[in-house]
C-alpha cells in the first residue's frame, strides 16, 4: 500500500486486554492482524498489503479522542456485528446529508462510528 503525503496513515487504539481487542475486531469487522507479542498487534491493512494501524496495550482508552470513522456496505448489519462482537451503541443510527451514521465502544471503551452513504436517486 503506498503512503501518501499529508494523508491518514495509520491509526493506533488503546488495548488494554489485547487478545479482547482482537477478539472483538476480528468477530465484529474481520479485521486480522500482525502479532509483535504481548506488547503490540498491527491492523492488516483490507487487501492484505501492510498495516492501517495498531492495537497498543499502553494506550490511551477512551472516547475523547479523534472519531475513527469506517465505512459500511449496510449499516444496519454493522449494528448487528457491533453488538454480536461485545461492543455497545452509544448513538443509534442516523440520518446526516451524506448518509447514516452510528457510533460505537469497544470492549475497552475506545469510541468510533461508521456510516454509510445515501442512496444514490433514481432516474425516471
């Protein structure tokens, strides 16, 4: 994957309990990882090629923090893994100009969203 100047590179979420992080990432996104052993686990990047970002068990926590948005095909479904994978909903799905969006805790109470873009209309 090649890095691009000025652009969001890479991403790092406290992880207190590594192996829950994982866990819950892998079950609610099937997101797969690179072990460095106790003390970090890197993000694979979506096709395969390097890494997005990192779970540190050192980390800051919280939802205080920059909001990590990720994409969804069905927002709805996402919800769904959401909960399934241990997390929890603190807004529920909602309308905005681009689309819908929610937003979400993780196991060790870091906070992102995700959102899914508006139906494009349809012509008659």
């Amino acid at each position: 994957m090649p890095h691009v100047h000025h652009a969001i590179d890479y991403i790092e979420l406290g992880a207190p309990d590594l192996a829950a992080s994982q866990a819950f990432y892998a079950a609610a996104f099937g997101w797969t990882f690179n072990d460095y052993g106790p003390a970090y686990s890197g993000i694979q990047a979506p096709d395969g090629d390097g890494e997005v970002g990192g779970l540190d068990p050192d980390g800051p926590v919280g939802a205080s923090g920059p909001l990590v948005l990720l994409y969804s095909d069905d927002l709805d479904a996402t919800v769904a893994a959401v909960l399934a994978a241990g997390g929890a909903v603190t807004r529920d799905p909602y309308a905005f100009p681009g689309g819908r969006r929610f937003y979400f805790t993780d196991p060790a109470g870091n906070q992102l969203g995700a959102w899914q873009p508006a139906a494009a209309p349809e012509h008659t």
